[in-house]
C-alpha cells in the first residue's frame, strides 16, 4: 500500500512539474489574444484532451510504437526541442501567436489548430511529458500501476483545464505591457527548455552510442 502512495505521489508531482499549469497559464493568455470565453473553453478543452489521450496511447504502446517506426526516444528529444526553441523564440521577438494576428485570420479553424499545436503538442504533451509517462510505466511493478499513471495524469490535466479557462480572470488583473513582458520572460523560459531538451537528447545519443 506505502509504495502505491509513493508511486502515486511521485507520478503526481512528475507530471504536475512537466505540464507546468501555473508557467504555462501566461503562454495560453498570450495565445488566445482577445478571444471569448466560449472559444478560451474550446481551445483549453481540446488542447487539455489531444494531451490526454497521446499521454495515454504512449503509456499503453509507447515502446512498441517507436519500435515500429524506428524512432528513438533522443530524436524525439531533438525534434520536439526544435519546434518549442521556435515557438519560444517568436515570443521573445515579441511577434504575436497566432491568434494575435490581424482579425481577418481568427477563424474557428486557427484556434482548433492552436489548440493541436503548439499548444497540445508538444507544450503539453511533447517529447520531456512523453519520456517521463514511458520511464514511470517502465518502474511499475504491474498493469495497474499504468491505469494509476493514466488516472493521474488526467487529474493534472484536468487542473490545467481549470488553470486554463480561468485566465481570461487573470488576463484582468494584469495590465497589457505587464503580459507582454510575461509573454517574453514565457519566451525566454520556453527556448532555455528547448534548448536543454535538444543537449538530452544529443547526451542520450552519445550514451547510447557508448553502450554499443
């Protein structure tokens, strides 16, 4: 039962650290611009699921779909490294997301791909959120230690729902240069992580490269 709890415990704060509610709320603000509650609900909504549901189809066949396709856990790194440095760098130049653009381009389509990407993939559920369900799935003792891990999972994403829905409030409160400032410090933080992604996955090539 302790090391149900501690498995429990551990899964929890691994991916609570990883989704980054609370770091990732700026960004979400940044993304959806002016956008109205029914389509803030719409974007968190599907971004939170797409999330959820990849998390969950890599926690039950993540091994066996990179094997199928030949890719490794370090290319994932690098690639999803690559497209998070140039989301981050966008927002560091202070170029505007996507929903920022002029208001001829704030379709519905263009917050249902927001919502897919980069929002879903890979801020949520890139390669840092995928690598840590397939090691904490690989430490299970059992089947049901991957239904826990699933469960989790879902409880963090439905926190960062709520996190989400709730920014338009927050968006009130803070004055519109003080967003800008945030969304570059965001900008900043997200290409720092990119970066770091991209070093892992070039450390784990070489360590792999050793072990041969």
């Amino acid at each position: 039962m302790n090391d149900i709890v501690l498995f429990t415990t551990t899964v929890f704060l691994g991916f609570f650290a990883m989704l980054n509610p609370i770091g990732n709320t700026p960004i979400f603000i940044s993304m959806v611009g002016d956008a109205d509650n029914k389509i803030i609900r719409m974007v968190a909504f599907r971004a939170v699921l797409l999330s959820f549901i990849l998390i969950t189809i890599f926690s039950l066949f993540g091994h066996l779909i990179f094997k199928m396709f030949g890719i490794t856990l370090p290319a994932f790194q690098i690639a999803g490294g690559i497209i998070v440095f140039f989301i981050g760098y966008d927002l560091l130049q202070g170029k505007e997301a996507g929903a920022h653009h002029s208001k001829r381009k704030l379709t519905i389509k263009s917050y249902e791909d927001m919502a897919i990407s980069p929002l879903g993939i890979p801020l949520l559920s890139g390669p840092g959120t995928i690598s840590t369900a397939m090691n904490f799935v690989g430490a299970g003792k059992q089947f049901s230690y991957t239904i826990i891990i699933i469960v989790v999972f879902g409880i963090v994403c439905a926190i960062t729902f709520l996190m989400f829905i709730m920014s338009r409030k927050i968006a009130s409160k803070i004055s519109p240069s003080l967003i800008k400032v945030i969304s570059r410090i965001m900008g900043l933080i997200l290409a720092v992580i990119a970066i770091q992604m991209i070093i892992n996955g070039i450390l784990n090539v070489i360590h792999q490269n050793k072990l041969m």
